[in-house]
C-alpha cells in the first residue's frame, strides 16, 4: 500500500472484495502470504478470521512468510 493511503481503509476494502468474489464464485477458503515477522500485517489478519497455517519460506528475501487461510463457507 503506497504510504499516502495507509490508515485509510483501501486494503481493507481491496481485502472485502476479493472476499466476496471468491466467495461469489463459489470457493471455500481463501489464502494469502505475508511476512510472518511483519509488525502489524499477521494480527490484521488473524482479525479478519485469516489462520496461519504453514510456513512459506523465501530463499530470495531476507525474511519468510506465513500461509494464512481464511474459511468462506
């Protein structure tokens, strides 16, 4: 997210989005990765009803990501 638009609900609403297109066309749960050391993205999450689920390690990054999935149904 561009830093000018932080704060102010646009993730949260591209987040509601794909929720309900994913949902719309019929798919269970959803997923996404993000860095499992970031200082507010997991917890973010983790309210959103996202779980961690595996480890997604990077070999090209300094750091690793977390699988989070989402039930639909």
């Amino acid at each position: 997210m561009h830093e000018d638009w932080k704060g102010e609900g646009v993730g949260s609403k591209l987040l509601d989005i794909a929720e309900e297109r994913a949902a719309d066309s019929g798919v269970d749960s959803i997923w996404l990765t993000t860095p499992e050391q970031h200082p507010y993205l997991p917890s973010l999450y983790r309210d959103r009803g996202y779980e961690a689920t595996e480890p997604y390690p990077l070999e090209y990054r300094d750091y690793d990501e977390v699988v989070m999935e989402k039930s639909l149904s």
